[in-house]
C-alpha cells in the first residue's frame, strides 16, 4: 500500500473526513475532561516551516505533545534547506529519522516534491495553493454548532486564494454548495471551479453569494508575499467587505468564520468579527484538535 499523505483534502475520503471530525470532537471533550490520549507516544514530527506562523506552529507543536509525541521545528535559517539543498535531498533525509512530515511553504510544487520522495506522511501546513488543515478545524467547528454541513449554502467572500481552493474541495468531500464572490482578476483557479461541477458557483458581487448563506466565510485581501499588492488589493476588493449588510443578506442564523489573522475593517468589519454570529475563536482553537486527529490517522494508519 503507498504512504499516505494530506496534501488535499481530497487525499481523504468523505466517510475519512466524517470518522475523523467525530474523533476530533471526541479528543477535545476528554482533554477538557483532563483524561489523557497519547496514542502517538515516542512518535516524531518534523515541522518544516519556510512560511511564518501562529497558529499552525502552536496547534501542531501542542497538538504533538498531548498525543504523546514530540515536534521537531525546522525553518530555512537553521537548517540545509535554506541553503540551496534539493527537497528531495532533504525529504529522503528527514523521512528516514521521524515518523511524519509538516510543511508550511510557498510553491505547491515543493510540497508535492517533498511527498513524493518521503518515506512517511506528509502534511500540508500551507502552500500557495492549498490550506487543507483550516478547512479541517472548520469543518470541525460547523459540526460542533449545527451538526453535517451536507446541503448547506457557504458564501465565499474575497480573494480566491488557498483557502477559497480548500472551500472548493471540502464542498466536494462533504456536500455542500459554495458561492464565490471575487473581483475580477481574482477569481480562484479556474480548473478546480470545474472539479467542483454544480456545487461552485461564481457571483460578481458580495450580496449575491452571501443571499440566503448558512455560513459566510473570508480572509485576508493580501496573503504571505502579497505586501507588495496591499494598496491595490485595497481598492480592487472595497466592495467586498463583510460587514452587518453583507451579513444580513444571509440567513438569520448564518455563522461567519474567517482563518486568521484578521485585518480588522478591511476584509471584515469589527462588529462582525465580534458579532455572536462570529466563531472564529472556537474555529482557531479547533486547529488543535482537528489536526490532532489528523495526525492520529496519519502515523496511526487509522484512527
């Protein structure tokens, strides 16, 4: 059987996607009874890290520790992949000395690269592409407050960035309709729009995908290298703010969730951010426990 890796989160199927949210909600209610699950004891994860991070670094980090195991942090200034050496070089390497692999980097094809030449699980931690991690840890939080997501409508709202591309595969894995509203020049990639078939969407404005939406989702106009692109991403995205009119348009009970960390008043307005319809910080704290599953199922070979 070839290794398995969680680079997409269509490497897992939908009942794996189901099993492991279960297990996830599980974890979580008996770590906050204080009773101890350390299924990955004298298990090692080396967590390469070329991109920043808080929350994925922490929730991985702590996420190592209460299952038993021990995390390895690993960043290009300390180590051989800063200086020049080939990813497959260091995959064969690393894989040869722990039992799984995280990875937060820029190019998708670096990642990939990096899978193909381990000898255990890689995961995505996030690259250019892909963020299939978040969209664990919101999934996670949806089934937590209002049980499957199958049939609900999710408004995306903004940039059509990895995480947009993660909306598009998990409505794929768990069956729900998605609404892209993006200015142009921003649309997410046209390719996985398609994957998606009758489930994506595409809406010119911010109004017309958040009509009616159960959930209501964004992230930052500028991601990780995009500095640069801030002021012009400003204008190009004014009109798309989530504020009090957008979530209106949804129903009355919509959630808004959004990835962290928050430019408040730009993607998404303060009171929003800070509405009773906001989960953001039960969905941050998720990441934890979300990916503790995750990482259960991975160098467990199943939970």
């Amino acid at each position: 059987m070839s290794q398995r890796h969680f680079i997409s989160l269509l490497d897992l199927t939908s009942d794996e996607h189901r099993a492991l949210i279960a297990h996830a909600i599980d974890t979580k209610q008996k770590l906050k009874q204080g009773i101890s699950h350390t299924p990955l004891s004298g298990k090692l994860l080396a967590m390469i890290f070329e991109k920043s991070s808080t929350r994925t670094r922490v929730s991985f980090e702590a996420g190592m520790y209460q299952l038993g195991g021990h995390a390895i942090f690993m960043s290009p200034r300390d180590s051989h992949l800063g200086r020049g050496e080939p990813i497959e070089d260091s995959a064969k390497v690393i894989s040869s000395m722990v039992d799984g692999i995280l990875i937060r980097t820029f190019g998708h094809d670096r990642l990939e690269t990096l899978a193909q030449h381990s000898c255990v699980p890689v995961i995505n931690g996030l690259s250019d592409l892909l963020h299939p991690c978040q969209l664990l840890a919101d999934m996670q939080t949806w089934f937590e407050l209002r049980g499957d997501i199958a049939g609900a409508t999710v408004a995306w709202i903004g940039d059509g960035n990895n995480m947009c591309h993660s909306y598009i595969n998990a409505a794929i894995r768990y069956g729900f309709n998605l609404r892209v509203a993006a200015p142009p020049g921003h649309h997410p990639d046209p390719d996985l729009v398609q994957s998606g078939g009758d489930r994506i969407s595409l809406h010119e404005t911010a109004i017309d995908a958040a009509q009616n939406a159960d959930l209501v989702v964004t992230d930052v106009w500028a991601s990780m290298g995009q500095e640069e692109e801030q002021e012009q991403r400003l204008q190009s995205f004014a009109d798309y703010q989530v504020n009090d009119r957008i979530m209106q348009s949804a129903h009355a009970d919509a959630l808004f969730m959004h990835c962290l960390p928050a430019h408040r008043d730009e993607e998404v307005s303060t009171a929003v951010l800070e509405s009773p319809q906001s989960v953001v910080w039960q969905e941050a704290e998720n990441r934890l426990h979300a990916q503790k599953a995750l990482l259960e199922f991975l160098l467990c070979g199943g939970l």
